[in-house]
C-alpha cells in the first residue's frame, strides 16, 4: 500500500488548502491523545474505495468516517503519548481512480505555561470589563471592512452597522482598563461572523455582536483576526491581565460553512417548519415539564439565521469541543462565558466542560442562564441539589442576583420588596456549589443600562458600586458604566451598545481620559477605581465569607470577611436617618471600634455613623 501511495503522489494532482483540515493544526502532549479531524473539500471526496494514511508513525489513523454530504470526511486519530512537534504528511485517495491528495498538518509543541501566565483562570478576586469590541475603540481603520466578505456595511450613524471597533483598540486601551481597577476582560464574541445582512425586527443589520459564527478557527478580519487576537491577549497577560472569551455551541450562523455546505441532514435540529425557541428554561428543570415543551426550548432555533445545531450527533459534538480546547490552547484564554448556556444540549455541555477541565485545570467557565429563579440558576452549574441531570458548570451569570440588586435599588422598600429581595436571593445560595464563580452584573450588552434604570441618580450609583464590587461572586462591570453611560434597549438594543466616545479618531469627547470627562463622569470614574483599588487588594471580598442581616428600616448591612480583615457595606434605600445598632451587629463588629471608608480614606468612629436615605458605603472595620 506504502508503495501504490508513494507512486501515486508521484502523479498527483491535488493538494488542499490547510483551511480545509479543521482543527487547523493542533498540538503534542494533549491529555486527550486522540483527535478527529474534519476535511472539507468543494468537490467530493474520492467515492470509490477509499484510503487515508499517515506518514508518521506517532500518528495513527483509527478510521475513517464518510459522511452523506461527499464533500466531507473525518479522521480519528491517536496520537502517540511521547509523540515530537513535527508536520505530519497526511494523504488520501481512491485506490481505484488513482487520485491521491496530500497535506501537510502540524502538530506544535504544548505551550508548558498552563496556569501561570495562561489559562489562569478568572475568580473573585477579579473584576471583569465587558466590551463589545465593535463598539469600543477604532484602532485600526483599514480593517474596518472587507470586499470579499459577505457584509461590507460599516457606518458609524448606523446603529446595526458595524462601526470598526477592532482588538488592537481594546489592547490600546489595557492601561485605562487597569487604571480603573479591571484585571480582566470578557469580549462578546470575537469569532468571524462572515454573514450576509439579517433582518431582524424588519431592519437590515449586520452580525456586530459576533454572536454569528461562519468559521470559529478564524477571528474576525475586522477585528484584526488571529494575530491581533493573539497580541492582545499577550499584552493583556504582560499586565496580569486575563480574557474571557464568548463561546457559542448552540447554534451556527446561516453562512457558516457547514450550515452552507451541510455535511448531513443530522447535523442541524430539525422542525416540520420553522420553530422558534421558546426562550423558557423551566421546562429544562420543571419534574412536570411535557416533552414538547422541552424539546421546543432546546431544540427551537434562537432565531431564523442562527441554525440550532444537534450536538448529540457524536461528531458535531467533537467538533464543537476540539475548537473549545482549540481555542484555550491556541489563544491562552482565561476562562469562557457560554452563550445561550441552557438551549444546547446538557450531555453535551457536561463533556464539552470535561474536556476543557481535563486539559485546563485552572480555567474558569461560566454558562449564560438567563432565567428567574435561583432554582434553575443552580440547576445550571454545579449544585447542591437532588436532580436527576448534574450540571458541571462552575457558575452561571447569575440573574436573580442581577434582578435582586436592581429591586433594591429600584423598588420601594417592603417585606418582600426591595433590598428585601437581595437578602432573600442570597439566602438561597444554598443550592449553589460555590456561589462565588457566579458572574455578577448590574447590566450587560442585552440589559438596559444601569444608569438609566436607576434614574440617573448618582447616589445609586455609588451604592450599586459599591454592592457589585463587594458581593460574593466575580464582579461584571459594562464597558461605558465608569462614565455615565446610559440608554434603554429603546427601540433596539443597539442603543445599549453605543460607542465608547473617544475610540474613534476625530471623536469630539474623549472620555477615556480624565480631560475629556465632565465633572461627574470623572467622580463616577474615579469612585469605580476606588472600590476596585480597595478589592484588588482585599483578601475579604476576594476570598472571605459573607455574613447578611436582615435588612431593617430599608438599610441593608453585609459582611465580607477572613481571619484578617472585616469589610462592612452598608446600604440606606430607607426614608429616615439611620444609625446602625452596634449590639445587634456584635458577630461581626465586636472588638472593632473605627469604620475606614475605603473611597475616602476618611476614618471615623464606629459610634458616629449614621446614614442618610439614599446613602451607601464600604468601610474596612478597625480596631
Ligand atoms: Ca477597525
Ligand atoms: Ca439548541
């Protein structure tokens, strides 16, 4: 066989491109050594009886698996434990015609820094910015478009064009980022979104969020692609910086490749006729849910230009999880954020998340689970709960945490009102695993801004500060929120995404630096970077425990502490002056006698504190 092989590649006529061969190459010492690979061809591939070889002998192909759609193939491979970087020659045919291609595919050394200075994980101890990179600064405009792709629209005055936002301008902007106390970064997705033009709410749009993916082994073009993408990252990790990628496993866009060029009929989820999710998780979780209803949430296609993927076929599943640790690997990401967490498949999303833990010890994931209650929070990530099907997610973006502190700050205060419910949500962390891998947000690229729903009152804004930054969990600030940036998802959510004023040169306001800022944006700036100064270096908030009382009088008092230090925040949505009862405090604040506020610096007597409606502080207790 070596023989007719060699002689035919004296003859042939072929080769293929190395974007045909997905993952595009991939690595030694991978604990998982086995490795599937996908080829992709524009015309069929060798019907007749056919033969795949490897020309080395660290890589053995265990079979071959042809699919309905000719114009693929995948590989299973083995790669041998002890096996050198090298570029493997890979060749196939027919033995019949005679045609033979070869590629060349490289197998690169395991970078050895796993957890030190890559994939390190994200925890409490951080505060993540969120970005949408088209929307945040414009670094590099010749990238802005591209003729050859699907989508040329870029223009600035439209709300659901691209505006040419790029990652060389986020990497531009590390220093403001950590200035203001971040120490990690989580972009929407930055996978190309090679699409054509949706209409989406009878409006002509572009994919600027990158929630469309058309090919993951590639970044963007117009955010810079790959090696910008690997240069942001580095610089980031220079600065003790982390990134949290977005990944997507429910569902593909329209122009993807294997969405255009199906491989078979099983690959995508199928409906007699178009079938909407339903956008419901409690029939995921409800004992009592109908198949149907389970079957329509998970199955339903988010809308009709993402196709909602079948991940219980075996090699849609594998080729979703090679790109995961592809993507972890290749990058030296920190952690992932999963996109549309509960609508994909639950034994998939299991093993997708073992793959990555087994090869990542360090890394952090956490599920997107936009739902109502605690309950089905939980059920989403590991948890302390007898259900039939065990999540194996560390945590979940949590919403009822989202919801709680919008209450307080936005409800009048009641029994089971207002910061009423962010003790009770709280109180409910039983359920959790480990509360503290919840990602916590005031808002976020598909919510209303923060600012805007609490009325543009500054002193709320300190006090949802001063909560977001100091609860359990690991802390989500929206690019934009540390100067005032507002809007409601009114008429789209485009307006939640504005530009950041001062990303694109010739911008009239630069509110990336102190000049450009008025007077309040400034104090809000400035209060950010107090309080994320303060829990950088705060081993409470960081890693301590958390102690809550009962709210009283409309003011909510918690407790971050350790065997080291005790941090009290204290929140006033009440209507009189307060003056906190110390006896009734005496758990945590026996033995203390000062309150130093960790904005001001200015420290007072514990005795002296009273709070005025509307007021909210954290204070590092003294003895
Ligand atoms: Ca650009
Ligand atoms: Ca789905």
């Amino acid at each position: 066989m070596k023989f007719v092989l060699f002689a035919a590649l004296l003859f042939s006529q072929l080769t293929l491109c190395a974007q045909n061969v997905y993952p595009t190459h991939w690595w030694t010492g991978m604990k998982n050594n086995k490795l599937q690979l996908m080829i992709h061809s524009t015309k069929n591939i060798a019907v007749d009886k056919l033969v795949f070889s490897s020309g080395s002998p660290d890589v053995k192909v265990l079979k071959v698996h042809r699919l309905a759609n000719r114009h693929y193939i995948l590989v299973d491979l083995e790669i041998a434990k002890n096996a050198k970087p090298q570029k493997v020659k890979f060749s196939f045919g027919g033995i019949i015609r005679n045609e033979w291609t070869y590629f060349d595919y490289e197998l690169k050394a395991r970078n050895r820094e796993n957890g030190i200075s890559r994939v390190q994980g994200v925890s409490a101890k951080d505060l993540v910015y969120l970005i949408m990179p088209d929307r945040f600064s414009n670094a590099d405009p010749s990238n802005d478009f591209y003729p050859d792709m699907r989508d040329h629209g870029h223009d600035r005055n439209n709300p659901f064009d691209r505006h040419g936002g790029d990652l060389k301008g986020v990497e531009n902007k590390l220093d403001y980022l950590q200035e203001l106390g971040a120490t990690s970064i989580w972009m929407t997705p930055v996978v190309e979104n090679d699409m054509a033009r949706t209409m989406e709410g009878g409006t002509s749009r572009a994919t600027y969020h990158g929630y469309a993916f058309t090919n993951q082994y590639q970044v963007d073009k117009r955010l810079g692609g790959n090696s910008a993408y690997h240069s942001l990252i580095s610089a980031a990790h220079k600065k003790g910086m982390k990134i949290i990628q977005d990944a997507v496993y429910n569902h593909l866009g329209k122009d993807h490749f294997l969405i255009r060029d199906l491989p078979d009929s099983s690959w995508l989820n199928r409906w007699p006729s178009y079938t909407n999710t339903s956008y419901k998780d409690q029939p995921l979780v409800d004992p009592y849910a109908s198949a149907i209803d389970t079957r329509t949430a998970l199955d339903g296609w988010f809308t009709p230009f993402l196709a909602d993927i079948n991940q219980r076929n075996p090699f849609v599943s594998t080729f979703l999880i090679q790109y995961a640790v592809w993507a972890t690997e290749e990058f030296g990401i920190d952690g992932w954020r999963v996109d549309t967490y509960f609508y994909s498949d639950p034994v998939f999303l299991n093993k997708v998340n073992e793959a990555l833990y087994r090869e990542f010890p360090k890394l952090t994931v956490f599920g997107e689970a936009w739902v109502q209650s605690v309950t089905n929070s939980a059920y989403f990530c590991e948890n302390n709960m007898a259900v039939p099907f065990k999540h194996n997610s560390q945590g979940v973006t949590d919403f009822p945490l989202y919801f709680a502190m919008n209450d307080l700050l936005n409800q009048p205060y009641g029994w089971n009102e207002g910061a009423n419910k962010l003790y009770q949500v709280l109180a409910q962390d039983v359920l959790y695993k480990n509360p503290m891998r919840n990602c916590i947000f005031l808002d976020n690229h598909d919510l209303d801004r923060f600012y805007s729903v609490i009325g543009e009152d500054f002193a709320k804004y300190k006090m949802a500060i001063n909560i977001l930054l100091t609860q359990r969990g690991i802390p989500q600030l929206y690019y934009g929120s540390e100067i005032l940036m507002k809007n409601y998802k009114n008429p789209s959510d485009a307006e939640v995404r504005r530009d950041f004023p001062g990303g694109w040169e010739g911008d009239k306001e630069d509110k990336f630096t102190a000049a450009g800022r008025n007077a309040q944006e400034n104090e809000a700036f400035s209060y950010v970077k107090a309080v994320a100064g303060f829990r950088k270096t705060s081993s409470a908030i960081g890693s301590g425990k958390l102690m809550q009382y009962l709210p009283k009088d409309g003011v909510y008092t918690y407790f971050r502490y350790d065997a080291t230090q005790t941090v009290m925040v204290i929140s006033h949505t009440g209507t009189q002056p307060f003056k906190p009862d110390w006896n009734y405090l005496a758990e945590r604040t026996a033995g203390f006698t000062k309150l130093r506020n960790v904005v001001t610096g200015e420290i007072i007597a514990m005795t002296s504190l009273e709070l005025k409606p509307r007021e909210s502080f954290v204070f590092e207790m003294l003895k």
